[in-house]
C-alpha cells in the first residue's frame, strides 16, 4: 500500500514536472481562489452565528441579572418591612422606614432598566408583573407612610393581611415564569453555540485544506521553479566570476526554465570570447566597488548610530543633560528642554551649564544662586560622586535629579518630573487613613480571616465589643483558639462553604456563644475578596441582633 502511494506521488510529480510555467502557476492559482472563496463564505456565515450568539448571550445575561436584582429588592424590601413590625421605638421604625422607601425607588429603576433592555416572549405577562410590582411599591410606601405618620401599630395592622401575602405568592409565581423564560433562552443560546462550534470546525477544515494545498504549492514552485533557479543563479554567478567551464542545467527542459537556461548558455559562450577584458576591467572595478562599499558601510553605519542615539535621547521620559569636566553642555534631550522652557537655540556649541542655569533663573525656573549651585555640581564632578535629589520649581512641581560621574570626566543627570507620584503618594496615605477610621466607626462587627488557614487578620471596634476581646487576643489565632469547640466547627464550616461559592441566599439569625461576651444571636454575610498580591481573604460583615430578638422574644 504504501509503495502505491509512493508511485502515485512521483507519477503526479512527474505530471506536473512536464507542464508549462504558465499552466501550473494558473492551476495553483485557480485552487487557491476556490479555497479562499469557501473560507470567505463560511467565515461569514460564522460572524454571522457568532453575532446572533452574542446578542443571545447578553439578553440572557441582562434577564438573569435583573431577576437576582429584582428578588434580591423585594426579599429586602420585606426585611425592612419585618423591622417596622418588630419594632415599637419611633426612632427605629424612621430608620427601617427611610431604607425601605430607599429600596422601592431602587426596585422601580431596576423595573425601568429591565423593560428597556430585554426583549420579552409574553409582553403581557412582563405587563402584569410590572403592575404587580407598582402596587407592591405602593402598599410599602402606604405602610411607611402609616408607621411614621400615625403609629408603629398602624404600620403593623396594614401589613397583616391576605393581599399582601397573595402579591408575594403572584410575584413569586411571576418571578419563576421569568427563570423558565431565561431557561428557554440559555437553551436557545447553547444550540447557537453548537452551530457556530460547527461552523469553525467547517472553517478550520477549509483552512488546514488551504494550508495543505499552499504546502503543495510551494512544493511545485519549490521543485519547479525556485530549485531550477537557484542552480541557474549559482551557475550564472560562476560564470560571473571567470569559471566557463561548466553545463548549463536543466537547457534541455522545453518551459520557461529551458529558455533561461539556454540564455544563460549563450552568455557563458559571449563570455568566453570577451574573457580577456571582463578579466582587466573586474580587477579595477571589483577595487573600486570595494572601497566604496567600505566607505558606504561606515557612513551609514555612523549615520544610523547617530539617529538612534537621538531619538533614544529625545523619547526619554525623563530629561537629560551631559557636560564635560569644565562645566560646558555637550548635549540636552528634548525632555530637559521641554521641563524647563529652554528654547533648542540657547544651547548653542559653546554653551555652559552656567548659561543654561542663568536662563532658567531669569526665566523662574531656577531658585537659588547659580554660581553656588555651579561650584557644588563641578565639586562632585572632580570627586566622581553620584548623587539623588528632589528641587522643587517655582511653578510647584517636584524634580528628582539623579547625577552621575562619566568616565573619563564629565558628569550626566537625569530630571524626573514626580510631582503627580509624590501627590498620588499622599492622596493614597489620606484614603487608607479615611477607610481606617470608617471601619473604625461603622456599628458592625467586620472581621478578616486568612482564606487557608482562616486565622482573624482584622478585627475592628465592633468585633472587639461583640467577642468581649481586645484584638490583640484575636489576631493570629482561629476561632478552635476562641471559641467553643461546637460553635467554632459550625463558624468554620460556614466559612468554608462561602469560600466555596455556596454562599446563603438569605440573611439568617443564629445564636453564637462568644469568647467572653456570653451568647449572642447574630447574622453574617461573608465576602471572599482578593487583594493586589493575589492572596485570597475572607471578610464577614456580623450584625448584633440580640436586642431585636430579645425584644421580639419579649413582645411574644
């Protein structure tokens, strides 16, 4: 089998061996449009499905985020809602009451948002869930407005009926039809990917049979024209360089290349005849052409140094000024000039540093005395040592001069403008300090734990008060360290499911028994966040509820 294979190869290559140049060059040629014509189709027809993918993807996106916002909203809407109930203190009632009507406006914008952005199977539907989410708002705004404007038991006795609980069961209802609608979406979505995962594959295929065919391509060039060529331009060389007495290849071949070989024979039968005097005049010119090449080479050579030099000089980002032992400028960057306002003209060939300074004061960007300052640069040029520092310009920017001795004498300084650093710098150390004092300040309890081996690595005010420690007893240990064995299991397996993505959907209640502040009934929501060394923390958010639940407990 495979010695049939070899057959049919060398038998196609042999076929292709007795075409013209013409014929096989038209017949590559025509092979590769047919390719390229299919690969512009299906590459079409792929943008096409990966469009309609796309705006499929998105709409099912933009659904299922609004569905979590919209639950999200209304579970705590009701949360706030319970707060009115629970509580008696006008103080507190206010305070659920004002993030309650907060929560109805941002339950009416994400409404708003959501019919502009996604188009609906059912209008109707989205029309009636729509009302039923207005009339929600207005029976929380309705009994906001009974808890503070007439009682906290006002407040109660309205939110106690069967309306409100069948409006719930509706929403809910609503809210389930919308996840099988995103359901049917997803679907829809994943046969679109299919058929664009088809249709690169049909174009990969296209395009591995257009690699195959450029191969074979450049095999028939190669064995047809490039190799053939290459023999006749090294023989053509030869003959260039005096050696006649050698066969011409492939003269005997009826194509393109037959004719250029028996030309190039024709020029080894002309150089024989002219061989004397090619000899005198290639020994003149070939002396000639040499010492121009040379001369050439080392012009350019130096031309390119030169250019390179400069534009690596001028496309610093910092400023650059070079003098000799003596104090005299041997060359600025564009930067330098540009930081200080000094026109290109001023620096002429006979400049000193001592010009350029008395420039820079008379223009004010330069405080001190420049005779001083002259004195002080030269000394450290004659000791050759470096030195770092900041100059603050008249106009307030902050300049990082960095000195440097040069071999040999001379001395080259660099000029960092680092006014926006050393400004980010402060601007930086001013918000750490803020976010400090705001976690400082905040009535939660927040606390940070290491994700692998959960040790506390922040505690703030709140967390103190709520263990009953001071952080210094807190930091570094694991809550085994603090805790009771059966209540830091449960912490620890907690934390180890919200680490895992299996976070609580809703805000639950439990009864904690603290290191040194007795049991308390808390909820916590955790937080797995990165910071910039890519190292994973855990942040729980505790709310103290023993007072409500005292409360509640009381009242029942």
């Amino acid at each position: 089998m495979i010695g049939k294979i070899r057959k049919l190869f060398r038998d196609c290559l042999a076929f292709i061996d007795s075409l013209r140049l013409s014929e096989k060059i038209s017949g590559i040629v025509g092979l590769l449009v047919v390719v390229l014509t299919l690969l512009v189709v299906m590459s079409i027809q792929t943008v096409r499905l990966q469009n309609e993918y796309r705006r499929g993807l998105a709409a099912s996106s933009t659904m299922a985020i609004n569905i979590g916002r919209v639950n999200a909203l209304i579970y705590a809407i009701v949360m706030e809602s319970r707060g009115i109930y629970m509580s008696t203190d006008p103080v507190k009632v206010k305070r659920y009451a004002d993030e309650l009507v907060r929560r109805n406006r941002e339950l009416s914008a994400v409404m708003a948002e959501w019919e502009k952005a996604v188009a609906f199977h059912n209008e109707e539907h989205f029309a009636a869930f729509r009302e039923r989410i207005l009339r929600f708002i207005d029976f929380r705004n309705e009994l906001v407005r009974r808890a503070v404007k007439i009682s906290p038991a006002e407040g109660r006795s309205w939110g106690d009926n069967e309306a409100n609980r069948s409006l719930r069961t509706a929403l809910n209802n609503d809210i389930e039809a919308f996840e099988r609608e995103l359901d049917e979406r997803a679907r829809q979505v994943a046969e679109l990917a299919g058929r664009t995962e088809i249709a690169s594959w049909y174009l990969a295929l296209l395009g591995l049979c257009g690699l195959l065919l450029s191969a074979l391509a450049l095999l028939v060039v190669w064995r047809s024209m490039l190799r053939p060529l290459a023999d006749i331009s090294r023989t053509t060389d030869l003959i260039a360089a005096g050696k006649t007495d050698l066969d011409i290849p492939f003269d005997a071949r009826p194509d393109e290349i037959g004719h250029l070989a028996r030309a190039v024979r024709n020029f080894r039968d002309a150089t024989l005849r002219n061989e004397e005097l090619v000899q005198l005049e290639l020994g003149t010119a070939h002396q000639r052409d040499v010492a121009m090449g040379e001369r050439d080479r080392l012009n350019d050579k130096y031309l390119e140094t030169k250019w390179q030099l400069s534009a690596a000089l001028n496309n610093m980002a910092q400023g650059l000024i070079m003098i000799d032992s003596k104090g005299k400028v041997l060359t600025t960057n564009k930067r330098y000039r540009t930081m200080y306002n000094v026109p290109r003209e001023v620096i002429g060939p006979d400049c000193s540093l001592r010009d350029v300074l008395a420039y820079r004061a008379e223009n004010g960007m330069f405080q001190g005395n420049v005779e001083q300052f002259m004195a002080s640069i030269l000394e450290r040029v004659t000791k050759g040592r470096p030195s770092v520092t900041e100059v603050a310009l008249p106009d307030g920017r902050l300049i990082r001069v960095s000195e440097e001795p040069m071999a040999g004498g001379g001395w080259v300084a660099t000029h960092d403008d680092c006014t926006e650093s050393r400004r980010a710098e402060r601007m930086l150390e001013r918000t750490e300090k803020f976010l400090a004092t705001v976690l400082e300040t905040i009535p939660q309890a927040i606390v940070a734990k290491d994700a692998r081996s959960l040790r506390y690595l922040f505690v703030n005010r709140a967390a103190e008060t709520l263990m009953g420690l001071p952080r210094g007893q807190i930091i570094g240990k694991s809550m085994r360290d603090l805790f009771p064995a059966e209540t830091a299991e449960t912490i620890e397996r907690q934390d180890r499911e919200a680490l895992a993505g299996n976070t609580e959907r809703e805000l639950v209640v439990r009864a904690v028994s603290t290191p040194n502040n007795g049991e308390r009934y808390v909820a916590v929501r955790r937080l797995r966040i990165t910071d910039q060394s890519s190292e994973n923390m855990l942040i729980n958010m505790i709310e103290d509820r023993t007072e409500q639940v005292t409360a509640s407990e009381a009242a029942a």
